[in-house]
C-alpha cells in the first residue's frame, strides 16, 4: 500500500504516526523507539502559532492543539496532511537533526519521496504558510511562554511496545 492511500486511511494520530516511522526508515535507515507524543494549547499570536516542537534530549513531541482544533474547524481537508508534516518534522528532530534548516530540507525531502512532488503533504513540507500563513516552527531554545497543560496520548508509539498496558 502506497503512503497516500495509508494516510487516507489513518485514523487517528497514532495511525500517521506509524507511517512517518515508515518514510523515514524506508527513506533515511533511521529509526527511534518509544516517542510519546503530548498535545498542548501553545497559544497563538497574531501573526504566528507554532506547529510542535520536539524536546531536545527525551522522547517527547508536543503539538500545539490549537491549530489542529483550527483546521478541523476551518479547512478538515488539510487534517491529516497537517499533522503528518508536523509529526514528520519533530520526530527527525528526535533523531538528532537538530538545525531547524537541516530538518526543514529532511522533511521536504521525505515527503517528495513518499508521496510524490504534487501530493497536498509534500506541498505543506515545503511551505506550510502557503495554506496556514500563520504557521511557525520553533526555532533552538524556544520555549513556550505560559505552563500549559499536556495532554499525552496513550498507546501513541504502538509499533515500538511489545506489551498492553
């Protein structure tokens, strides 16, 4: 099954999750284990949001829920494209890549391989605010501004667990 017809049928983020994995060891060899994946309302400015941001030295990724609440709102369309760019994006941080212009480049690279030049998701890795203009990515060092809650999503690195809890 081709990667555009898996995330068509993903349903949840554990799901696209499982195909960035894919992508990135069909295309790169690399690989981690035991990402958890937290969702936080990081806010959002006037002129910019930010997508997620990977903590440097553990296996977490956050993503801003804020945006997503907004694409499901405004644009559902753009959902699962979204949210495969972003997680790409932040687990290739997790795997070391910690220069923003060098993941950037990784992320676009991968998308064109696994899903070809004209798909929506390799459009959106290489320009994000072509469709959400108020898109940014964090940049070393950032940090949010407030403490916002983190919700963690279970079971979200299902691959990587040999055992139910």
């Amino acid at each position: 099954m081709d990667f555009a017809t898996r995330l068509e049928k993903a349903k949840n983020l554990s799901d696209i999750f499982e195909i960035v994995k894919k992508a990135v060891y069909e295309i790169k060899k690399g690989r981690r284990s035991g990402i958890m994946l937290g969702l936080a309302d990081l806010g959002a400015g006037r002129h910019q949001w930010i997508g997620g941001y990977h903590v440097i030295s553990s296996n977490g990724i956050i993503m801003n829920s804020r945006p997503i609440e907004y694409i499901k709102q405004h644009n559902p369309s753009l959902l699962k494209p979204y949210e495969f760019v972003i997680l790409l994006h932040e687990y290739i941080h997790s795997l070391g890549i910690v220069d923003e212009g060098k993941c950037r480049e990784m992320t676009y690279e991968i998308c064109i391989k696994s899903f070809g030049i004209d798909h929506l998701v390799t459009k959106m890795g290489r320009d994000m605010a072509q469709f959400l203009p108020y898109i940014q990515t964090a940049s070393y060092g950032w940090e949010p501004s407030t403490d916002p809650a983190i919700y963690y999503v279970r079971g979200f690195d299902r691959s990587s667990t040999s055992y139910i809890v």
